[in-house]
C-alpha cells in the first residue's frame, strides 16, 4: 500500500474545491509514520477509538473500541489493540489481513489520531495494525466531553452488547431520533489500494438529517486533505457510527455514500458540499460509557433549515 502523495480521489475533490495549494502544504502528514515516538504517548493516554474495517462478508463497518489507558500501544510501526470489538459487533473476529483504519480521540482535550495501515493479527483480545499512516487532526467541530463507563460490564460473551440487525437497512423511529439529535458521528471510508480511514464528524444537534430513508450531513471546511471525500469519490462504500453518549446506545449502519455540489449558501457548511448517505445494514446495541457533554465546539456552525438541493 503506497501512501505517495495524495491518491486520485483526494485530488479531485481539492481540485473541484479550489484548495490543492493548501492542500500540497499538507503531504508531508502522509509520510510513512512513526506512532512509536510523539504520537505514541498521545496513543497510549487515549481511552476510546473507533475502527473502521471488513466483516467476513466483506461489509464495511465502523466500530467502537474503549478501555483503561494504556489499551492502545505503539511499538515502532506496530499498533496494538488490547480490547478489540466485543462479540456481538460486526467487527468481532474481523478477517486478517485487510486494512483497517483507527481513529483515537479524546474528547476532554479535543484530541484525534487517524492511524491507517493493515490488520496483520487478531484474537480475543488484542489487534495488531501495521501503520502505513499517522496523523493528528485539528480539534474543530469535537464537543468537550467528560468519558466515563457507565456502569460494570456484565458477564458472557455478548455481555453490554445486546442488538438487532435489519438486513434491509431501513431506519425506525428510533434510529432516526438518535441520528437527528447526534452532535457526533464518526464516518468510515476506504479506497482499493490505499485502504480505510475513520473519521469523526461534528456539529450542533441536527446538522445530520435524515430524508426518505437516507442521510445527509453538511461538510464543513476541515484541513483541505479530504481523506474521507477522496475515498468516497472512488469507492462509494461507507459506515457510520453513531453513540448516545447519554445512554450508551449504538447505531452501526453499514452502505453506499457520495458527494454532492450545490451552491454554498444552500446551508450552513458555506463549502457548496454535503454527502448523502444510503444505508443497506443496521446494528444497534449499546456499550458501557456515559459522556457528560461540558461545551460545544466554537466551530459549530449554527444548524439552519436548508433549502432543497
């Protein structure tokens, strides 16, 4: 998997978006890492992650991981996972190899890792990722939370992971409730030869919308890198996760996404660009971890009613 530069995808969008000046002062973050050295120690003080890779079928999924910190470790290229995705998640048991994207965030400090490279061993208990890519992010649009567990897990293979799956990925009531008053998400992408990536997405309560069964959100402007726009532009297939950091609710949909142009004053990400999201698989469930929220990011937009694109 090389990483030289940015791949075609990236291109096109930085091109369709004006910005592949800025975007050039940035590829030097696209070297080959060292997790081992600063961003290890950021690594290591991390308490929650999400990962995005493959099931056994081959459906693209994003999923949460947490634990003590310390359960993310950095050794040289190597990053280790020491409480992979419990049974009952779809990523439970993932094929290796595949490549895999890991997102490390720490919502008290507004911090965020993107780790990307290939899953090169799993079990029970730990995940092991050749990194091919290493990089911080900048803390807009991440809420301040305060992230603690909730409550002891419970006993048993599917303990604090009770769920249902809807092969046919329609929405309920429920799923677009969480999704219309979610002020985070994280987004799952991948390209066929660069691998995948995850990303988290934030906003006020309702940037993210939900329209004749499919979902939509804004893109604000970030970094000019577009990693999960590029993907997109090439590879379609897409997962969200969405987390009530309330109640410790799950909503894993798994599905097809793309890029849509319209005029910047259509809405409130004043970029001209949304992506609409179809979903094809749904998993709910819950996990053990209450977020008290303690201030929005002052890079949130306001959420303005949009007219019809």
């Amino acid at each position: 998997m090389s990483t030289a530069g940015f791949h075609e995808g990236e291109r096109t969008i930085q091109r369709l978006a004006g910005v592949v000046d800025e975007a050039d002062r940035l590829q030097g973050m696209l070297q080959p890492p060292r997790p081992g050295g600063g961003l290890g120690a950021v690594l290591a003080a991390r308490s929650f992650a999400v990962l995005t890779g493959r099931d056994h079928d081959g459906t693209l999924w994003t999923s949460p991981v947490h634990g003590e910190p310390g359960f993310l470790v950095a050794d040289g290229t190597n990053v280790t996972v020491h409480t992979p995705p419990p049974a009952g998640d779809p990523l439970h048991d993932a094929p290796v190899p595949q490549h895999v994207g890991l997102l490390a965030i720490d919502f008290g400090i507004r911090r965020r890792i993107r780790v990307n490279g290939e899953l090169t061993d799993g079990s029970a208990d730990t995940l092991t990722i050749l990194a091919d890519q290493a990089f911080g992010n900048c803390p807009s649009y991440i809420q301040q939370r305060d992230l603690s567990v909730s409550r002891a897990p419970g006993h048993g293979a599917d303990a604090g992971y009770p769920r249902d799956t809807s092969d046919a990925g329609s929405l309920r009531q429920d799923h677009m409730e969480l999704i219309r008053n979610a002020d985070t998400f994280f987004l799952g992408t991948t390209h066929p030869t660069r691998g995948a990536d995850a990303s988290h997405k934030g906003g006020r309560p309702g940037f993210v919308r939900v329209e004749d069964g499919e979902i939509w959100w804004p893109d604000y402007a970030g970094n000019n890198m577009f990693n999960s726009l590029g993907n997109i532009a090439v590879d379609p297939a897409a997962a969200l996760l969405f987390i009530d950091f309330t109640t410790g609710r799950t909503l894993q949909l798994s599905g097809e996404a793309r890029v849509e142009w319209l005029d910047p004053s259509a809405d409130e990400g004043g970029t001209g660009r949304r992506v609409r999201f179809t979903p094809r698989w749904i998993r709910s469930g819950e996990i053990p971890l209450h977020g008290d929220l303690l201030s929005y990011s002052p890079y949130n937009p306001a959420v303005t009613t949009p007219r019809a694109a």
